[in-house]
C-alpha cells in the first residue's frame, strides 16, 4: 500500500488476479456472441434462444453485480473472487457439455452468477491494495485490460466456432481461471471484512424479478403474443419489482446502489448515456457478426475479424481522448464521440446480402471505431470523476450494472426490431435503432454534461454524504 510508482510484488500480484479474474468475466459477455449461429445450428431454437443465451447470462450478472460488493464487505474480498472463479469455472464446463438449448440457457445464468463476484471483487483489491497515483495507474490497467477482453472477444470466438467447436468458447475459461487461482495461493493476502454491513437479498430478489420478468415478455411475446397474460403480467409484474427495487434502496441501512449518487449531476447524466450507447453496443455487435454469417456466409473467424479494426483503433485512440478529456473535459468528447459512432452504423445500411467487407463493411466499421475511442474514456472520467474517491468501488460496480442491464434490455428488443429470423430488411433496421442510441447518448451528453473543475468534485461529493437517504 504504497504510493511510490514502482509497484511491489504484492501489488504485482493483486492487479494481475484482478485483471484476469474480470478478464474473464469481460470476455464470456462478448466471445458468445459470434459463436451463436453455431449453437443454434446444433442445439435448435434460433433468434429466440440466441436471445436467451445471451440474457440468462446478463439478468443475473446485471441484477447480482451490486449485491456482490455487501457480499465482499460481509466474507472477505479474496473469499468472494475465489468463489467467483470456482463458479465461473464449473459453470463454463457446464455450458460447454450443454446437451440442449434450455440446459445451456440455465447454465448462462448460473455462470452469470458467477460473473457477478468477480467484476466488484477484483475492483475491490485494487482499491485496498494501491493509494493514490499508483491507484489511478492500476484501475486505468484493469480499464484497458478488460475492455481489450470485450473487443477481442468476437474473434477469439470465431477462431473457436472454426477450428475446433462453439463449446471451446466456454470450455477455454477453465486455463485463465486455473492461473488465477493459483496466484492468489502465492499471493497469501489477508482477506479485509466490514463490520456491521449486511447483504440486502430482498433488494437483490426484487432487481431479480424486475429485470428478469420484463426481459421474459420482450423475448417470448413473438412465440406467445402480447395479448397472452403470461406476457402481459410478466411486465406488470416486472415494472412492480423494479419499483419496489428503487423503493427499498430508498429505505435501506445497506443499500446496494445507493440513490444519492444519482443526485450528483455527471453521475447521473453519466448513467443515462450509458443507458443509450451499451445498450447499441449490445444490439449492434450482435447483429453484424450473426448477420455475416448467417445471411451472408461468412465463417466465424471472419466474421470476428470482421470487427478487428475497432479493437485496434480503441488500442492506438483510447489513451490519447482519454489524456485530451482530462485535460479539456469530458463534455466535447463525450457528445462528438457517440454521435460518430452512431453515423458508423449508418454507414453500414449499404451492406447487403452478399456484404462486401472492402466497400460496405469496413467504412462503417472504421467511422464506429473511431467514434467509440472518443467516448468510452472520457465516459468513465466523467461517471467517476464526478464523485468522491472513496465512493470509486461503489460507483464503478453501479456504472457497470447499468451497461450490463441496458445490453440486457437491448437484447431482449431485438425480435421486436428485427423479427423471428434475421434478414437484410430486419438488420438495416437493427442499425437504425443502434445508431439512434448512439446519436441519443450524444445529445444527452452535450446537453447533461459539465466540464467539473478540478476543486469541484469533493464539494459535492461531500454535500452528497451529507445528505439524508
């Protein structure tokens, strides 16, 4: 716990387990989605169990991923990510032997059960183990590194889906799991509990049914119909637990996502545009790798590819808007960035059945990327910086659970976007919706947005702690 810009050993050590345990994490959410027309190729069930293949991992990862920080304050944050990763594990193994669709859709939302210790514990170590300078360098690591685990995924999965079978898309988690958990013997750390903090379950059940409920009757209203009271009274009773949610993190002694923050200006905002661009993130990285396979043909490993140069954009751009937003604000980039991203994908409504890759792919692909190395740096400084340093951890796993619930939702729209199969008309139209997220997320931003002074943010953090709840 030094403040000195030469890391121990020990830190060392903690920032490489937190780095591959939400590495993990990271990559199970994105690699899935090129190896879904495999699946469905085996196990049957099309559009709709694509949907829930990516769901069932997502309710619980997104509704559970609070609650795993009370759970990492009440047992010791190195007891919860080892838990994590035993679960993510077995779990893995389970979606890789999966004889059915429905067998690999409850083993999803197990492993997404899973996937909720390890993102808030991993961030939880970094936090306790680093101070100052040095804790800024190791979270901007463990940023870099687990969205490179998001980007990468796609054609991480299209070389699995080719070479061997979707299967190793879960199967291979079991190596990095395996050297995590190894390290964290070498690295024999004493685990760090919260006295008198309790873990909030009726609030984590009613995010669960509030979450899970309205995403049944966006995803099975195609096979059921809206008039169906299964799908009618999943809403109702979805929109009911969502507000008992939000009214019992109101009354909480505990609560899980703490509404004040919601008060601070930036957080707030911050939230909401996160709201608009990962739930477009969701849709539109989906869309175009089953789309390229699926109607137009092209083998997994391409269709990964096919993305690659959004990855290394965000790689060469990330760190140079990021350093340009600290120095200038967020505001700017913030509103420019997902307005590019979204006219990327505007680009893309040239593509037809046969899609070009050199004339009707790769422009779009290019114009998005750029677009999304504006934004995502200065989106997490503006969500963060706009809040006191203790309250990072807190903020962060909220900020998190918001991308992960908007991609849910995201999701779950898509038949209603796109239909029951997947054709050019159904995809152009997917892209209008992405790129409409995307140019929304920019005009919240420029108009929500501030540029914080450098004296500003303990003011209001301070005011918020304050403040009754």
């Amino acid at each position: 716990m030094v403040e000195n810009e030469i890391m121990t050993r020990q830190q060392r050590l903690v920032l490489a387990i937190a780095v591959l345990a939400s590495f993990v994490a990271f990559l199970d959410g994105s690699v899935i989605n090129v190896a879904l027309p495999a699946i469905t190729r085996e196990l049957g069930g099309g559009l709709p169990v694509q949907q829930w293949v990516v769901d069932a991992y997502l309710i619980t990862l997104g509704s559970l991923i609070l609650v795993a920080g009370s759970l990492s304050d009440v047992f010791g944050r190195i007891v919860v990510l080892r838990w994590g990763l035993i679960g993510f594990g077995l779990t893995s193994l389970l979606c890789a032997i999966a004889p059915s669709g429905e067998f690999l859709i409850v083993s999803r939302g197990l492993q997404g059960v899973a996937g909720a210790l390890l993102v808030p514990s991993s961030l939880a170590i970094i936090l306790s183990t680093f101070r100052g300078a040095a804790q800024a360098k190791a979270i901007g690591l463990w940023t870099a590194w687990t969205s490179a685990a998001f980007l990468i995924g796609p054609l991480l999965g299209g070389v699995f889906v080719d070479l061997f079978s979707w299967r190793w898309v879960f199967a291979i988690n079991v190596v990095p799991i395996a050297v995590t958990l190894w390290l964290m013997v070498i690295l024999k750390q004493r685990d760090v509990r919260k006295p008198g903090v309790s873990i909030d379950y009726l609030g984590a059940a009613l995010g669960i049914v509030g979450l899970g409920a309205p995403v049944f009757a966006l995803i099975e209203q195609s096979h059921f119909g809206w008039s169906n009271p299964l799908i009618y009274l999943s809403i109702v009773v979805g929109v009911i637990a969502l507000a008992a949610f939000l009214w019992r993190e109101h009354v909480a002694k505990h609560p899980m996502m703490p509404l004040g923050l919601f008060r601070v200006r930036n957080f707030g905002v911050g939230n909401v545009a996160t709201v608009a661009i990962y739930g477009a993130l969701s849709i539109g990285g989906l869309l175009v790798v089953v789309f390229l396979q699926q109607v137009a043909g092209y083998p997994a490993t391409l269709a990964g590819l096919a993305l690659l140069p959004v990855t290394l954009i965000n790689i060469a751009l990330s760190p140079v808007f990021g350093g340009l937003a600290g120095r200038h604000g967020p505001r700017l980039f913030m509103a420019v960035g997902p307005i590019v991203a979204g006219i990327g994908y505007l680009l893309m409504l040239g593509i037809t059945a046969t899609a070009n890759y050199w004339t009707q792919v790769l422009p779009g692909t290019i114009v998005f990327g750029l677009g999304l190395s504006i934004t995502v740096a200065p989106l997490t400084a503006a969500i963060l910086g706009s809040i006191d340093e203790s309250q990072a951890g807190i903020g962060s796993a909220i900020n998190n659970a918001v991308s992960r619930v908007a991609g849910l939702v995201a999701v779950a729209m898509l038949g209603i976007v796109v239909g029951t199969r997947l054709d050019v008309a159904g995809f152009h139209r997917g892209l209008l919706v992405t790129a409409g997220l995307l140019i929304a997320g920019g005009v919240i931003s420029a108009f929500g947005i501030q540029n914080l002074r450098h004296n500003e943010r303990p003011a209001e953090s301070a005011s918020l702690q304050r403040s009754p709840r």
